[in-house]
C-alpha cells in the first residue's frame, strides 16, 4: 500500500472518529504533498512523499526549538504535538 493511501485512510478515520488532534498534522502532509505535485506537475511517489514528510517534520521542529527558546507557551505545546 503507497504512502498517500495510508495517508488518506489515516484521514478518513480521523475524520470519522471526529479526531481534530490527529487529523490537522494529516491533512497538513497531503496538503503539502499536493502543493509539490502542483507545482512540479508530477505525481509523487513514495520517496517523494517521504521527503516531504521529512521537510515538514524538520520545519516543525525548528520551529519548536525557536519558541522554545523564547519560552512562549502558547504555540509551542501545538508545535511539540504535531512532531
């Protein structure tokens, strides 16, 4: 099974058990996922979806790492969930 159907079902299932913590991290990804596809007009394969999983996940930690480092609380706790 290809990484974007184990994405998509993930969001399925969240959607359904009416899960909004693990269902924006999910829609997030393919968002992201789509955006690439759009702007590079391929389709992505399961190494690129990997890669831009890889960059998100990177993303969300630097960005964790800053506010950590100021110690503002308020965004750093969604920061810390979504890795």
């Amino acid at each position: 099974m290809s990484l974007l159907i184990t994405l998509k079902d993930a969001q399925k299932d969240a959607m359904r058990a009416k899960d909004k913590q693990r269902l924006n991290p999910i829609r997030m990804v393919l968002a992201a996922i789509k955006q690439r596809e759009i702007d590079e007009q391929i389709t992505l394969d399961d190494a690129g979806i990997t890669s831009v999983i890889v960059k998100l996940v990177k993303q969300r930690r630097d960005s964790y790492t800053q506010y950590k480092d100021r110690k503002s609380t308020r965004l750093n706790s969604s920061h810390q969930y979504y890795l």
